[in-house]
C-alpha cells in the first residue's frame, strides 16, 4: 500500500506535501490535480512534510489535492527500443505525444511494447550469471543490442532456461534464471533502473588509454579525448559551442551518440532532429540518427525535469556501455543543469553558496563526471562512455562556480575563446589555454605514437610551442610596431599564424573540411611543422604577411580538396613553387 | 469573512501582511497563479502555505487598507482572442485602450510549450534590405534575436523599419515600458505605411505601475500564437524593452524575500526568459512566430545578468554602434551574430554568400588592427592602408542601417570592394567562387 499524502503549500514548482506515512528522499509521487497526475520528486523531508519539485506547471493546484508516493526512486526503462528516439528529461517519448502543445501530466512510454525483435541467444543452461551478463542479442536498427540480466540482481545465479532464436516482444521472457534458493526469477528485455544511481555491473575501469578520434583537428592533433575520457567546453554564447558539439556527434568515432540537450534552445533540437534522421552518418553509410538517442529537455519545459535529464542520458549511456559499446554523451549545457539546481534550492531557501548554486555543487558535478569511464565487463569485453558537457559560464567569466567545479572533474580542457570567435577563426577552440591531460599519460603517448606516427606527441608539443612563441611574437609586434621589432618576429608570428588557419581552423559547413581522418592530420601537420623548420629570405618585414597568405592560400585549399586527389596534389605542387621563391635552408 | 458572490468567486475582507508589491491573506480552495481582484486592482496568486495565500498586486499597493476586499476569480490570467485583436491596442491586462470591448474566445495566458517533435526547421529568409543584417547576420522566420543597446541608440526605429519589410502578416507589438514618445513613434511609422491593421499592441509604458509589465510579454504571445496556430499566419512579435521586464522580475522576487544571485537578478532569469523567447517558433503548416526584442544595456556591459542570460537563450544578437569614419549607425560585424543564418545563406541565397561574409568581416577585422596600429604612432604597411580604404566602403555601403539592397546587390557590392582593394588570395574565398565571382581585369 504506497503512502498517500495532500498538499500543504505551493511556491512555483516546490510542493509541500503532508503525509502520516513513510516517505524517502528522492522518491516519486504524483500530485492529482484536474483529472491528471503530476509527477513529482521529493527533494527534502521535515517532519511529515516532504518537500517535493513537480516536472510540471502547479498553474491551478489547489491545498488539500492528493499524492501518492510511489515507493521509488525516478526510474527509466532500459531495453531495445531507445535508439532513434527523441526523448523528454523524464524519457518521455516525444512522436507519441499528441497535439502541437505539451500537456501537462501526460507521460509516455520510451519503448515500443508491440515491435518485435529477432533474438538470438547467448547464454546457455546452467551458466553462471550475474547482473549484466549476457543472455542472448537482439537487432536495434542494425546495431547488436545485448539482453542482460538486470542490474537490479544482486548475486550469482545459474541459467535455467534461454528462449529459442526468433521474433519476440519486449516484456515476453527471454530467460529463466534461478537464485540461490533455487527460485526462478523470468527476465524480459527490458528492466528499470533508478537514473541517480550509477550502474557498476563492470569488472573493473581503467585508465583510458586510447584516443577517441573526433576529426576536428584542434582536438584530435593539439589536444585529443581519451575513449572513455572526460571533457568540457566553456565558452560564451556565440563563440561556437553547440556547432562544436553537433560536429563531434556527426563525426566522432563511436558506436552510438546520447545528446542531452539540456534547458537549451528548442530550435537547435530541431535542428538535430531534422538533419540527423537525413544525415549520412560518414562512418557506416547509414543514418546518423539510426545510432543517436536525443534527451531534449528545452529551456521553456519544465525546469525540474531538466535536471532529471542529464541522468537520463547518463544512465541509458551506461545501459549501452555494458552492451561493449562505444558510446558518446553529449551535454549541452550543464549550466543549466546546475541552474535548475539553483532553482530548487533557491526555492527551499537553503543558504546558498557562491553566485547562490548550491553548496554541494562541486560535489555534484564531480560524482556526474565520474560516471563516465572505460570500463573491462565482467566477460572480459570493453565498453566506455566518453562524455563531453558543455559550459555556459555567466558574462563569459571562467571564474564562476560551475565551470570551476566542471574544471576540477572534467580531464579535458576546450576553452573556447571569444576573441577567436569574433574574428571567425573556428572553431573558436584557443590552442594554448586549452589543455588534454591525456597527453601527459604515458599510455595515451605510446597508443598515439603507435596509431600515427613514432615522433607523433614530440610534434604536437612542437606545434604548441610554434603557436606559443607566435603568440608572444604578435604582442611584441602590437607593442613595438612592425618595424620596431627584428624581421625574424615577423617569421615567428606568421609561421604560428600558418598553424592556426592550416590546422586549427576548420569549416564545418565545408562537406570535406568538416571532418579530417587521423591519418590526414598526421600528413597536414608534417606538411606544416616541415615549413615551419624552413629558413626564408625576406627583403623586409612587408613582404612576409603577402608571402605566407599565398602559403596559407594554398594549404587551405588543400584542406577543402578530397584527399590525395587531382586537385589536392595540383595545390601541393603550386605550394611547393611558391616555397622555392624564398626558401634558403 | 468569506461570502460566494457568483460560482467560483470568493470575497475576503482581511488582509494582514502588506508589501510594497504583495498582499497575504487567509483564504482556502485558492489555485496557484489564480487571479484575484485586491482593492479593485488585478493580483495574481505567487505562493500558498497552509491556508495562507500571497498575491502579488501588479499595480502595486499603494493605499490598499488591510479590510480591502479581495475577490478571487478561479482562473489564471487570460486573453480574448478573435480577429478582432488585428488594429488595436491593449494594456497590459489585454483590455482595449479605447475602452471598447473585445469579443473573442478568453485564453490563458503564459500557456505550454510546444513539443519539440512538433516544431519544423526554421528555413524562411526575412529579408530587410539591410545589409549588416542580410548579409552579415540574416534573419529566418520562427527565430528569437534581441537588439542589444544602449538607450541612446536608434534600436526602436530599426526595430520598426525591420518589422514593415518583413511581410508579417501581423506584427504584434510588446510595449514594456516603453515612453509614450516611443509608443506614438511606433503607431505613426505603422499607421504612415499603411500597416495598421496587420498590428497588435499590448502596451505599458513608463506611466504605468512595473510590476503590471510582468503581463505584456504574455498577452502579446498569447495573440501571436493565436494567429501562428489557429490562423497558420507569419507572426512577428517585437517586444521593448525586456531589460525592464527582468527589472520587474526582481522587484517581486525582492518582496518575496527571495535571495538573489547575480546582479541582484531572481535565481530563476534564465527560465523565465526562455519561457517568453522559446514562443518563438515555425510550425510544419506554415504559421511562424518570430521575436524581436530589445534589451538595453548598461554603458554596453553584455556581462550583466540581463543581456548574459538572454544570449544563452536567444538566436544571435544585434549590435548597434556609431563608425565614426563614415558618420553612421551600422549593424556592428562582430558582435553581432545570428544563429539561425546558416539555414539560409549559401541555401536560399546565392553559394557563395557565406564565404563572402566571412572575408569581408575578417579583412574588416584587420582594419580594425590598423586603425589601432595607427592610433598607437605606428606606420601602416600598405596592405593596412588597403584595409582602411576597404572597412571605409564596406561601413559606408553596407553596414550602414539606412542601406536597403537586395542580397546579390550586397554580393556584388562585397566584390566591388574586395576587387578595388584586394588580390584574390588576400580574400581568402575559395578559388571556384574567384573563378565564377571575381570579374578579370
């Protein structure tokens, strides 16, 4: 008999509910209001009141209106079905909603209880089992989704029976296994999990130790994300974040992409929407969206599902992991995650900490970050969530909490410069104060130098200190005047300056441009690091800025020219001609 | 001291906390957001414990006796909507300024979002003739972008020229806060261009009580959702000035002992922004609501809380500023910025629009690093020069706001500048658009 509760006050979305039963922190109730139920989570307890934020508008709630509490945390449902999906913050799905208008207390189910799936077993009588091994496999679109015991079971047990290969239902049983006690328990392909509570059927999570290719050069040369890894990109509106991010989901080498688009604008969710179903997704030909699930919780719904979001995102990113797949998460932005945590507790009128966040938002974020991770399954299989969130930091001032506590969690550092952007150097990814701590792992040094090339980080390195030295050059340039300076200043800044619009830049709309294999990048970047070593001969410094935008004329247009083709060796050669005409050593 | 008039309507007589802005009372069976009516003044009920309700009177306080009587209306607040909105002005609690009445079908106001799956892809240019906006940062129907200026600035006036060439089937004005010079300015530039009867106003000017300005945004929304969904219709909404409308915001979150976070702004600004600017929208059958908002600044500080927020949500932004050089207001390049842009140039407009754009403003750009090279006592090269005499025509013929072109006369003029000053490679465009686009000498 779950406890039934009325309610007590109503501030915004905060809903005091008195209630003579047990309540628990974090557990569901919902609110009856109008011959609808609002679902709402308690967030606080005093005495028998519990606090508790609704997902939805308390337009017309009256004291004294019923609540049923659930006896459980917020849970999602797991199973084949969630690929291609365009997802609410409470895993709603959006297609089956009605109407042009969201209505309030009208929930959906994420999985499709009448499709079928073609099952074929894994798992065989008598094997010992425990939470998310392997019972047999399904097709979603064409990827291999895995059935597995739900996480939910503590303990070994032994498989009594595996259903036979065929066509099936979701909630059809799938397997029988028997516990201890020799009790049969009948296992589903789906299963439900609590989205706050991280999922650890794994064996054990190393430290990353390979790179995930992104195809943007500035990240994948300058300062790659390991598989597995954590990264983060603050940045001011306008200065490219959510392109940044549509790229990396286009061309990131994953098996499947979660975006979260968290209390961010609806026009860029329909954005993804409508190109991504119709996207080529450049790494198996088919549809992009056929291996993207969308978590779209926008900036005008309801502001407390927008922080259920990013779990839910999370948590179907970790149902795939344990699948053995790749998988990117993508959070944009988790500013304003921490604002609608600000909100709340605003509300609640706890005694706020800086900029009036929550005291324990560093602790938040951090324990969210740790979710992602590579990770070795208990059958010996390896699967990893690589996540990437963005920040929106208030005014532009990397000072403030959210990207502090973000820049203490996260290991990769994409700073996005407004400077940059302004002048449409894109993306606006500014090379010297952003940092990869994966670098300085040893075993990411050896897989890079392996994967690309024997002396692949010492060119790296050498690449940042040609920027870092062309950076300095530039402000001695603005302070003394182009001829206060010796000509060889000149050389130093226009050689970074070749690296910044050679590799740095690079156009996302361009169809060749937008992405760059690793192996062209290795060829790029020798290309350029060869000119930068070069000697010249210069009159004086006017001849140097006209000199080297013929260099760069020619080198860009081989970054928008297929690789290795006519077109691109026709540059080459003219590039070469052009080096002649100055080079002396 | 509860009595029931009609259904619905309950009657208290006693009051016994008042605010500058709020009244609290005893009452029971009160729905959240209720309107009530406080001494003959509209309140709206913001918090509820136990049996104790408060509302927040939007015309403020002033002289309410604490036996005043305050009758509770059962509903949220409402609007009218029929075609008989189109030609009129309202005030902020949607009532005909003329004192006539408005017959039409009553809808709450500040109602649900639009399910995401149901919008469709922004993809229709506006086109204003001005090229520091077509050219630079092109507008497309159900798209949110906010003027950012200073009060001194002529962004009401662009505002206005922007919405008559826009062919909007209704152009839906927000005036909140707006001086009554500005408000007249606004129906005589309609009224002259013989766009009348496309306009809506809801208006609340500086005359009017602040917190009253909480309403304008909503009902002007309201009947633009009308138009947009029931009547399929091209909307566009303008609403001035919203800097004050957040100033609002925070008047009440203060009489709510509320505590603030940055710039004295309530906690929740970033969502009660998105609540008004995500309206904006283009609906699959053709309907669209498009916003165009001012938000003043103060001595242009984009970092405060007011404009930071609002460009987190919004589409881009519309900058202002005088070019001394050439003795014109222009639409500034660089600050400027729509995000919606890259849905139509190079698509509905002609390849090589978004190329075109970016050198010009970079090449721009390196005037801009000239001119303070000259500034510091340094001798220019002579490809400084050359960007001089370039930024010169490109302020002069196409950032300037009383520039009005169509977009290839905006190309064509961009090659003009690039071919007097500049070789192809210092442009930087991509050879196939210089073999097409650059006349040969």
């Amino acid at each position: 008999m779950n406890t039934i509760g009325k309610v007590n006050g109503i501030i915004a979305n905060l809903v005091i509910v008195e209630t003579e039963g047990t309540a628990a922190q974090n557990e569901i109730c919902f609110i009856e209001h109008d011959n609808t139920r609002l679902m709402a989570e308690v967030i606080k307890i005093m005495g028998n009141k519990a606090y508790a934020q609704v997902f939805e508008s308390t337009r017309g709630l009256k004291v004294g209106a019923k609540v049923e509490f659930m006896g459980h945390m917020l849970e999602v449902d797991l199973g084949p079905g969630l690929l291609s999906k365009n997802l609410d913050g409470l895993q709603n799905d959006l297609d089956k909603m009605e109407g042009v208008f969201l209505k309030r207390g009208e929930y959906t189910h994420a999985l499709d209880d009448h499709k079928t799936y073609g099952f074929v077993p894994l798992a065989k009588p008598g094997e010992k089992v425990t939470a998310g091994s392997w019972l047999g496999e399904v097709k979603e679109n064409w990827m291999p989704h895995k059935i597995m015991v739900p996480f939910k079971m503590e303990g070994e047990y032994t498989v009594k029976s595996v259903a036979k290969e065929g066509e099936y239902h979701i909630h059809d049983t799938m397997a029988v296994v028997t516990d201890k006690e020799g009790q049969e328990i009948k296992i589903t392909m789906t299963q439900r999990w609590p989205v706050k509570v991280p999922i650890r059927a794994y064996k054990e999570k190393p430290r990353p130790f390979k790179i995930m290719e992104t195809g943007i050069r500035v990240m994948d040369t300058l300062n790659p994300i390991a598989e597995g890894g954590t990264g983060f990109i603050p940045g001011p509106f306008g200065s490219g974040k959510t392109v940044l991010q549509h790229n990396l989901s286009k061309n990131a080498e994953a098996d499947l992409v979660v975006i979260a688009a968290c209390g961010e604008r609806a026009n860029e969710v329909v954005e993804i929407f409508t190109e991504f179903p119709e996207l080529d997704d450049p790494r198996t030909g088919r549809k992009l969206m056929e291996r993207t699930t969308i978590i779209a919780n926008t900036s005008n719904m309801p502001v407390a599902a927008r922080e259920a979001s990013v779990y839910t995102a999370m948590t179907i990113a970790e149902y795939y992991r344990a699948m053995g797949l790749k998988v990117l998460l993508l959070a944009d932005s988790t500013s304003r995650w921490a604002q609608a945590l600000r909100e709340m507790s605003n509300r609640m009128e706890e005694l706020p900490g800086p900029d009036g966040f929550p005291m324990d938002l560093p602790a938040i974020i951090s324990n969210f970050y740790s979710r992602a991770g590579f990770v070795y399954l208990n059958n010996g299989e390896t699967g990893s969530i690589t996540f990437i969130g963005t920040v929106s930091p208030a005014g532009g001032n990397l000072k403030e909490p959210v990207t502090e506590s973000t820049k203490k969690a996260a290991r990769c550092f994409y700073a996005l410069s407004q400077a940059r952007a302004d002048s449409k150097r894109y993306p606006a990814i500014d090379p010297i104060d952003s940092y990869s701590k994966y670098l300085e792992y040893p075993e990411i040094a050896e897989y890079l130098n392996d994967k690309i090339a024997s002396h692949w980080t010492e060119n790296v390195f050498n690449a940042k200190t040609i920027l870092l030295r062309g950076r300095e050059a530039h402000e001695q340039i603005n302070i003394l005047g182009d001829d206060g300076v010796p000509l060889d200043y000149h050389l130093r800044y226009w050689k970074s300056e070749l690296i910044d619009f050679v590799i740095l830049q690079q156009d996302a709309f361009d169809k060749i441009d937008a992405s760059t294999p690793l192996k062209r990048q290795h060829y790029m970047l020798e290309k350029v690091l060869e000119i930068c070593d070069m000697e010249f001969k210069f009159e004086n410094f006017e001849k140097v800025n006209p000199y080297f935008k013929r260099v760069i004329n020619q080198l860009k247009q081989m970054n928008y020219s297929e690789y290795e083709s006519e077109q691109f060796k026709k540059n080459e050669k003219e590039l070469e001609t052009i080096i002649q005409e100055r080079k002396t050593a | 001291m509860e009595k029931d008039t009609k259904a619905f309507q309950r009657v208290y007589t006693k009051l016994f906390q008042l605010t500058k802005a709020t009244v609290s009372l005893n009452a029971s069976g009160i729905g959240n957001d209720e309107l009530a009516i406080v001494d003959g003044r509209l309140a709206q009920v913001v918090k509820i414990m136990g049996d104790v309700v408060t509302l927040q009177v939007f015309a403020g306080t002033e002289g309410i006796p604490t036996n005043a009587e305050v009758v509770f209306t059962g509903k949220a607040p409402t609007l009218k909507v029929s075609d008989d909105l189109a030609g009129r002005f309202f005030n902020a609690y949607g009532e005909p300024l003329d004192g006539s009445e408005i017959i039409g079908e009553e809808r709450e106001i500040g109602g649900p979002s639009v399910n995401p799956v149901r919008r469709k892809q922004p993809s229709e240019l506006i086109a204003t003739g001005i090229a520091g906006i077509d050219l630079n940062n092109t507008l497309v129907t159900g798209q949110k972008i906010p003027f950012f200026a200073d009060p001194d600035q002529p962004y009401n006036q662009v505002m206005a020229m922007v919405a008559l060439r826009a062919q909007a089937d209704k152009i839906i004005l927000g005036g909140v806060g707006l001086t009554n010079d500005d408000y007249l300015y606004f129906k005589q530039v309609f009224d002259n261009a013989g766009a009348l009867d496309r306009i809506v106003g809801f208006i609340n000017t500086t005359e009017d009580p602040p917190v009253e300005r909480l309403l304008v945004p909503d009902m002007a929304l309201t009947a633009a959702e009308y138009f947009a969904v029931d009547k399929k219709e091209k909307v566009l909404v303008l609403l001035t000035d919203l800097t004050l409308y957040a100033d609002a915001l925070s008047i009440v979150s203060n009489r709510m002992d509320q505590i603030p976070s940055k710039d004295s702004m309530p906690g929740s600004l970033y969502s009660d922004l998105a609540r008004l600017y995500e309206k904006a929208v283009q609906f699959p059958d053709g309907g669209s609501i498009t916003i165009v908002a001012v938000t003043t600044l103060s001595g242009g500080d984009i970092t405060h809380a007011i404009p930071d927020n609002t460009g987190y949500i919004t589409e881009g932004q519309l900058f202002l500023r005088k070019d001394s050089d050439v003795g014109k207001v222009i639409v500034d390049p660089f600050r400027s910025l729509s995000r919606l842009k890259q849905l139509v140039i190079g698509k509905k407009t002609r390849e090589d629009h978004p190329q075109v754009m970016n050198s010009a403003v970079r090449l721009f750009a390196d005037a801009a690093n000239a001119k303070t090279k000259l500034e510091n006592g340094f001798d220019l090269t002579d490809y400084d020069e050359r960007t001089l005499e370039f930024a010169k025509g490109y302020s002069e013929k196409l950032l300037a706001i009383d520039v009005n072109i169509d977009v290839d006369t905006m190309l064509e003029t961009a090659y003009a500048l690039f071919e007097k000053h500049f070789t192809p490679a210092e442009v930087g465009i991509r050879q196939e658009f210089v073999d097409k686009y650059w006349k040969k000498n």
